[in-house]
C-alpha cells in the first residue's frame, strides 16, 4: 500500500517544467542487466550510473508536454510539494489488434525508491489505461535486474508482441506487457 503522506495527482501541461524536478533525483547505479542470451534472458555484469543531463530533462519535459497535450495520462507523486515520482501512457492504440497503450515512463526519485510510490503509481496508469479500453500496457523497460524486480512484481511478462520502434531506439530494454 501507498504511504498515505504522498500525493498523487494528473499533472498539466503548464507545470511541466524543469522547476518541477528540482527535488527530484533520477540516480541509479546499475550493477547488473537482463540480457538476452541463447534465445533466453541472463543476468550479466553491466555496471554504470543512470543519470540524466540537462538535456535529458528537457527532452523529457518535451515528451511529457506532448504526452499531456495529446490525450495521454501524466501522473505526479509528491511529498511536501515536491515532486517525487511520475508515470506517463500515451493515448495513442498499439499492437497487432490496437491492444496496448504505451507505458511510455515510470521514475521514482532515488531517496524514495522502496516506499510503493512506483506500485501505487502503475497501479494508477492501469487504471487509466483500461478505462480507456486497452486490454494490455506496453512497457519498454530500463533491463538493470532492481527494474526487472519492480515489474515482476507488478506482474509484467515478456512481451507477446515487439514494437519495432522501441526495440530499435533502445535494443537493451526489455519488452514486457501488463493485462489489464
């Protein structure tokens, strides 16, 4: 269950702005991935730091201003007004049978990873997402094993479907599915 002193919340357009992730720290030290192996996955040794530059934040921004003003569902978790997590769909049908809608982010801030902040927001972009009639989310997602951990848990399995588009634009990411 969520902590209870976090406010969750639909975020517009003109909050979107790098003030907003001013408390907000995107850090992770990644020690091992999921990879793909002999037609299966394996954990494999891939250390480096997941960080975001200046530009990483604007491109962010960008995407979550289009996700916003094209229909989609940004979300925002905050403690004492302060950004803290965020989870983004966008309305856009995907999929064989226009099945998926696209989980398209999911971030918690480094200090408040653990706490359900990121359960309580997935939980939220389902909901979105079947009310809108998907049967499935689409997550293109980090393949760092504690990433892998969160959305097990969710209950996310290998994709049965692979968006070309992701696969290509990040090939280490794995490709996982919801049912809503």
């Amino acid at each position: 269950m969520a902590n209870a002193s976090i406010l969750y919340r639909t975020l517009t357009e003109p909050e979107l702005n790098r003030s907003l992730f001013s408390a907000f720290v995107r850090r992770q030290v990644v020690v091992d991935c999921w990879r793909r192996e002999n037609g299966g996955w394996a954990i494999k040794p891939d250390p480096f730091i997941d960080d975001w530059s200046e530009e990483d934040y604007a491109y962010l921004l960008d995407c979550l201003r289009n996700t916003v003003r094209t229909g989609g569902f940004v979300c925002g978790a905050f403690t004492d007004g302060a950004l803290k997590g965020f989870v983004s769909v966008e309305p856009g049908f995907t999929g064989p049978k226009g099945e998926y809608l696209d989980l398209s982010s999911l971030h918690v801030s480094a200090g408040c990873r653990g706490q359900g902040i990121g359960r309580e927001l997935f939980a939220r972009a389902a909901a979105w997402a079947k009310g809108r009639g998907a049967e499935k989310l689409y997550i293109s997602s980090h393949s760092a094993v504690e990433t892998q951990a969160f959305y097990n848990a969710m209950g996310c399995t290998d994709a049965g479907w692979i968006s070309a588009e992701h696969a290509e634009k990040e090939p280490f990411d794995r490709q996982l599915e919801y049912v809503l």
